[in-house]
C-alpha cells in the first residue's frame, strides 16, 4: 500500500467538506480507530458515505433525525468487504474524535489520524476488515514514524465514558500482533 501527497494511491477518495487544516507544528502520532454503522448494526449501504459527505437523506431512518446537525469524517472507512475508502488527506484535521484527550494532551483530532469500520461496538467485524486495517496501518507507520503501537487507541481510550468503540467485540490482540 503507497500513500502519496497524504492519500492511499488507488483506492476511492471522496472529499469530506467535513475537515480543516491542523494546528502548526503538529505531528501525527496517533491512530484512533472506531466503528460506525448507518443505521446502527445495518451494513452493506452507502449511508456513511454520504453522512461523511454532508449528504445523507434523513428520512431514510428515524435514527437519522438524532445526528441531522452532525458534522463528522474520518480519514479512513473500512467496509465489511474490505472497501477501503478515504475522506479526508492524513495531513488534515478530520473531525472523528470530538471531545478527546491522549496522554494528558487535549484535541486528538488535532494530531491523530481516525479509522472507522464499518460495524457496530457489540458486533463482530470481518476478518478482511482486519486485513486491510494491519495492510493501512503499516502503510502509516511507514509514513508517520510517530504513530506507534503504543500510540493505536479506540474511540473508547480517548473519548471515556463517552464512546464505546470500536467495542468489545474488536480483537486488539488479532490487529496489534500484525502490525
């Protein structure tokens, strides 16, 4: 995997308007991975596109109307099947982490790079999902040194108590044993 001017070569790239440029004299040390279905626990749509996009019907769900004023993205998003689709350039600031801190240090959208996958914090994600993911990240470590093993968190790490993903389900061992 060849990550080139701060986006995976030959794989979508849909541009989020849902980003901004990150604070001078940052460095990316942190991967943030999450999990995200549309609606909760239904996969295999395009829904997280076009949420990421600014572009989700909201009467398609009434769980919808709860996130209508949201304005989120991701860097990354890996599909069910494997579809690795990116968003927004490593090099800005996507807005996935919202309210977080790591290590004491606040605003980790300002100097992480954020993963969704698709899937749900009480479910099992998809061996292939787990492929791509340790395939992406080692594309990242090779590109921004910072980014350790020690600097991969969920959602769950740097937003406590309120966020739960990527869950129970996601097999750290499994991710962080191959990368």
């Amino acid at each position: 995997m060849i990550i080139n001017n701060h986006l995976i070569a030959d794989i979508k790239f849909l541009e989020s308007p849902n980003f901004n440029t990150r604070p001078k004299d940052v460095s990316i040390n942190l991967l943030v991975i999450h999990s995200i279905s549309l609606p909760p626990k239904v996969y295999g749509n395009n829904h997280i596109e076009n949420f990421f996009l600014n572009k989700l019907d909201h009467s398609l769900d009434p769980f919808y109307e709860e996130i209508r004023e949201l304005k989120v993205s991701a860097h990354l998003l890996i599909k069910r099947d494997g579809e690795i689709i990116q968003f927004v350039p490593f090099n800005m600031r996507a807005w996935h982490a919202g309210e977080s801190s790591f290590q004491g240090k606040d605003n980790c959208n300002d100097y992480s790079i954020g993963i969704e996958l698709e899937g749900s914090d009480d479910d099992d994600f998809e061996e292939i999902q787990y492929d791509k993911l340790c395939e992406v990240t080692i594309a990242l470590q090779g590109e921004y040194k910072n980014i350790t093993k020690e600097n991969i968190k969920g959602h769950s790490d740097v937003a406590p108590g309120r966020k739960k993903d990527p869950g129970l389900f996601f097999k750290w061992d499994r991710y962080l044993d191959n990368v």
